[in-house]
C-alpha cells in the first residue's frame, strides 16, 4: 500500500524551459555560468573526483577475457527429468542440439551440449552431447540410457560421434599422468 503512494504535486511541474529569455531567470547561459568546460555540450565528467585520482585509477587491473573459451549449453538431469514429465520431450526421441532448439529448451547452438549430474533421472534416454560429467553418465546408464559423445566441426557445424568408451579412456589415462 505504501509503496503505491506518489505525490500529486510533483506530477503538475513542467520541466522549466532553459535559454528563453533574461526575464525567465534561466536565460543567456541556460543557469550554466559562463564558458569553460561545463557550460558546453556534450560534457560529463564521468569519473572526475574533483582532482583526487579517481576509483577506477586506483584500483589495480585484474584478470583478462578469454576469446577462445568454449561456450557450452549446461543442461542437469534434473531440468531433462522436468522436461520430460512435463511432456516437452518425449523418451523416444533422441535427444540432441537440433531437438533442444526446436523446443525452445536452448536458443543458439554454441559449441553444443554439456550434460552435469545434478538431480536424478528416472527416465530411459537416447542422448547426443559433447560433453558429460562422469555422474551424468552413471546416472543415465544405471537407468538404462545410452549416452552418445560428438564433436562439432567450427565452419560446416558437422557433429561426428566418438565413441565413448575411448573418450572416457582418454580422459583417465590424462588423469593418471598429471
């Protein structure tokens, strides 16, 4: 109730009309005083602390963006679950990039899908992604489902399949080494 309450005086000002006349008290100069810097347009003095080194000088540079950092669709197992029982995604249907973005689920592609393990599925799935946490991939075969790995290829957008018992082998043999 009281945040609805606003003052019905302030809503009958009219914005005072600058540079009309002496007689206006906001003629000539606009109630800019004369030259220098402020009085021209197109000036903000954004950051300008009065002579003091400014906030952003003071404060030191840190870190950097990274332009070649893979961005992935992150999907957990519980919002495929949901979708599921909400009926936006059948079972029978496999489940990859191009089905997601049909359904609306995901709106760009990136570098594709990226499935973690967090919540359970109950569901037998058919699923297509380009990488998958070692929990999801417990989770989806203890319930009977088949998870396939692809990569994309950057200028034809071709995804190939891998196999997944030699990426898994991959990723622990790297494991073991480091």
């Amino acid at each position: 109730m009281l945040n609805n309450l606003f003052d019905l005086r302030k809503k009958n000002f009219t914005k005072k009309r600058v540079g009309r006349g002496i007689g206006t008290g906001k003629g000539k100069t606009s109630g800019r005083g004369h030259k220098g810097q402020k009085s021209r347009s197109g000036v903000s003095l954004k950051g300008f602390e009065g002579g003091q080194t400014p906030i952003h000088r003071r404060l030191p540079k840190r870190g950097f963006k990274n332009i070649f950092k893979n961005k992935f669709n992150i999907i957990n197992l519980f919002k495929i679950q949901s979708l599921i029982d909400k009926k936006i995604i059948n079972i029978n249907e496999e489940i990859n990039t191009k089905t997601l973005i049909k359904k609306n689920i995901i709106t760009k592609e990136l570098k594709g899908i990226k499935i973690l393990g967090s919540g359970e599925i109950k569901s037998k799935i058919k699923i297509q992604a380009t990488k998958i946490s070692k929990s999801a991939l417990k989770k989806i075969e203890k319930v009977g489902g088949k998870v396939e790995l692809v990569t994309t290829k950057e200028k034809h957008n071709i995804t190939t399949p891998i196999s997944n018992k030699k990426k898994i082998e991959n990723k622990d043999k790297k494991n073991k080494t480091s």
